[in-house]
C-alpha cells in the first residue's frame, strides 16, 4: 500500500464532467488500496477571471492580500465538487481549504513561500479510510490572512505535501502526457522522456518549459519527492523526475532541448575598458528591478569594449532608458538594441562526462547557417541566442544532431 498525492490542474477539473471522470480515477487507485490525497487546481480560466475582476474594480494594481482572499476562492469550490463526486461514488472523501489543513506561508501576498506544513489533520483522515482532498495554490500567514502561491502554485502545494507526508510519489496530472524532449508543435519527432533529473527539469523550466511551476520542481529537489508527470485522462506511465542520474551507457548526453522569445539584447558601444565598468552599466540595471540574463564583454581595442546582455522583453524599454543614460555618463559611443532575438539552449546531465558537447551544438547550426550572437554555458546547458526567425529551424537541427528523433514509424 502507498501513499501517492496526485495533483489536477485547471484543464483536469475545468468542467463537472471533468471533475467526475477525476473522482472515477481517483475511486480506481483507491480501490487498489493506496492512500490518496489528492489536490486540485480552480477550474481552467477561473483564476484569470478572478483576477479580471479584481482589475475592475481597483485598476492595475489590486491591493495583495484582498487579491489573494478573492482567487483563493477558485480552489474553494473545485475541492467541494471533487469530494462531493467522490462521496457520491461511495468513496469517503473530506475537502480542506489550505488554511484548514494549516499550509503555514510567509506573508508575502501572491507569491508566498510554505513554511510548513501540518499532517495530523491529513493522516488521521487517511487513517479512517478518507481520501483527502486539498485546495491548491493557497495557504494562511501567521496572522490567520489567507496567502496564495503565485501562479501555478498548485504544483507546489502537491510536492510539498508530499513532501510533508513523506509520500511514496507526487503525481501531477495534466493535459500533456510527460515531459518531452522539445515542444511537439515545433519538433513533431519529440519523444516523451521516461526519466529526466531535477536538475535538468529545473533548467527546462526556467528556459521555458511549461510543464512544471519551477518552484514545484525546486521543492522536490530539495526534498527529494519522486515526481511524476502523467496525462489526465490517457493512460501511460508519463515521465519521471528522480534524483539519480543513470548510469547506463544508453544515457543520451542530452535530455531536452528548451527555447524561449522571452528576451531582448542590449548593447552598449565604447565604453572605456577601465575597472567598475560591468558595475556602472548592470548597477542601474537591477536598482531599477530589471533581471538580466546573459552578459557578453568583448576584449578591449582602443582602450574601449562593447558590453551586451539580454532582458526579458517586457522590459526591454525600461532599460534601454537606463542604458542611454549611462552611455551618456560614460561618454559610450551609442546603445543598440533587438528584441527579434531567441534563446536556445540543449540540456542534459550527460554533459559532465562528455566532451565535446557545445562544439558539437555550435556544429549543427553552422551547418544551418545559423549565426550565434551570443553564447553562455553551465555544467549541464548550452544556452545560445540567435535571429528570432531562426529559432525553429535551429531547434530541429539540434534535435537531429543530439539523437533525439523518435524512430519513424511505418508510413512517415
Ligand atoms: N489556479 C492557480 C492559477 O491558475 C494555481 C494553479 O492552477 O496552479 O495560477
Ligand atoms: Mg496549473
């Protein structure tokens, strides 16, 4: 007998239908024995909507903590519907809001952290036989104020619960059925990972994979919870996300190719090549709140360098304003900017033991004609910024040369 958390997002419980075909899964694990806790997402386009009307009544900027006792709302009811399907199906089942079980956060409204986590309530009703179901996304301060977890914090509620309970696995459930090796829709030869590492999931994710909120991901490293990523309503053993790295020799030295349009380049043009100047350029940068990505400082001639780094594109002009001004400071000879760019970036633990791996990258958009802007790595990613046009074209070459293509099937 084990005790598995399983988590719904908002595409799994957007409809009744949807809700009751969850309780006839969750009634067959049941059935087989294991305890279920189960935590489920609000209904898909509830929480926007929420949010929406937030935004009517007090503009951009709702005030936090109202904000999170009104979205903290969408998971109210798809608790109460789940466990009333499944009570109507025969199965004891119990729904608890987080400040009902005591999901216990810092008060930092709309992007709080969980600080810990009571399981008495949890496993006295598993002890008599109930499947509990826990609302997602949300918790309760200190002070009693309800706090939610930033979006898609549902992930996060599942690992940490199952963190909490020492589950024997965290099951996420979704509309995709694993992890894949890219985005489908833009490599249709994409296979779905049986296993991939939290470190390597972590990276998808910040590059832009979707699949996961990284903070779930993170979670789970820490604390190692075996995590599962599986389709709703498709059987299939989905992907696992674990600790280890495998030893085989048929470990593929990269797991996953992750692209994003998410950024824009910068570049300042001539600035003296003296000690400080990395500091003048990025200081206003991130006193004005702006995250940088990749930095880029080429070698100095005439005693004057370039200095190029990337944003996230929302607020590409916010630092180019910042930018012109420290040119103007430094007596730089001109600021360029372009937000036509993309990153793309080859992921894989296997690169530890492999060498070879960037040249080898680097080899296959040079067969594309494919130039590199710019280029950063880390012990287990390659990322590279290219022409945004060229993003597809670059990701499906990469996919080719790593050896990950699915096999074709008669008839392709
Ligand atoms: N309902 C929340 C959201 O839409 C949390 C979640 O779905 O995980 O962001
Ligand atoms: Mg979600």
């Amino acid at each position: 007998m084990a005790l598995i958390v399983q988590k719904f997002g908002g595409t799994s419980v957007g409809t009744v239908e949807r809700i009751q075909q969850v309780a006839e899964k969750v009634k067959k694990f049941r059935e087989n024995g294991d305890d279920i806790v189960v935590v489920v997402s609000a209904m898909s386009g509830e929480t926007n909507r929420l949010i929406d009307l937030a935004k009517q009544v007090s503009g951009d900027q709702p005030v936090p903590r109202e904000l999170d006792v009104m979205v903290s709302t969408g998971e109210q009811v798809t608790i109460a519907l789940l466990a009333m399907a499944l009570i109507k199906r025969g199965v004891p089942a119990v729904s608890y809001t987080g400040n009902q079980v005591r999901i216990l956060t810092d008060s930092a409204h709309n992007k709080a952290r969980i600080l810990q986590i009571d399981d008495q309530k949890l496993r006295a009703d598993l002890k008599a036989g109930r499947v509990v179901v826990v609302a997602g996304f949300q918790g309760v301060d200190e002070h009693g104020n309800i706090t939610t977890l930033g979006r898609g914090g549902s992930d996060t509620t599942g690992v940490a619960l199952a963190a909490a309970l020492k589950a024997d696995e965290c099951q996420i459930y979704t509309d995709v059925d694993g992890v894949y090796t890219t985005d489908p829709r833009v490599v249709p030869q994409a296979q779905r990972l049986e296993k991939i590492t939290f470190e390597e999931m972590l990276e998808m994710a910040s590059l832009g994979s979707k699949v996961l909120q990284i903070r779930s991901v993170e979670f789970a490293g820490k604390y190692n919870v075996p995590l599962r990523v599986l389709h709703s309503f498709q059987e299939g053993p989905g992907t696992l996300i674990t600790l280890d790295e495998e030893e085989s020799m048929e470990q593929p030295i990269i797991s996953g190719i992750a692209f994003n349009r998410d950024e824009a380049k910068l570049t300042i043009r001539g600035v003296p090549d003296i000690p400080g100047v990395a500091f003048k350029i990025l200081g206003p940068i991130s006193a004005a709140n702006i995250e940088v990505d990749m930095i880029v400082q080429n070698v100095a001639h005439d005693n004057t360098t370039d200095f190029t780094f990337t944003v996230h594109r929302n607020d590409f002009t916010a630092a180019q304003q910042v930018l012109e001004n420290t040119a103007r400071e430094l007596g730089a000879r001109e600021v360029i900017g372009d937000t036509k760019i993309a990153k793309v970036s080859i992921v894989g633990v296997g690169m530890r033991s492999h060498a070879g791996v960037a040249s080898r990258m680097f080899e296959a958009l040079a067969k594309e004609n494919i130039n590199i802007q710019m280029i950063s790595t880390s012990e287990i990613k390659v990322s590279v910024v290219i022409e945004e046009k060229y993003l597809e074209l670059a990701v499906r070459a990469l996919h080719t040369a790593f050896e990950l293509d699915a096999p074709a099937r008669q008839g392709d």
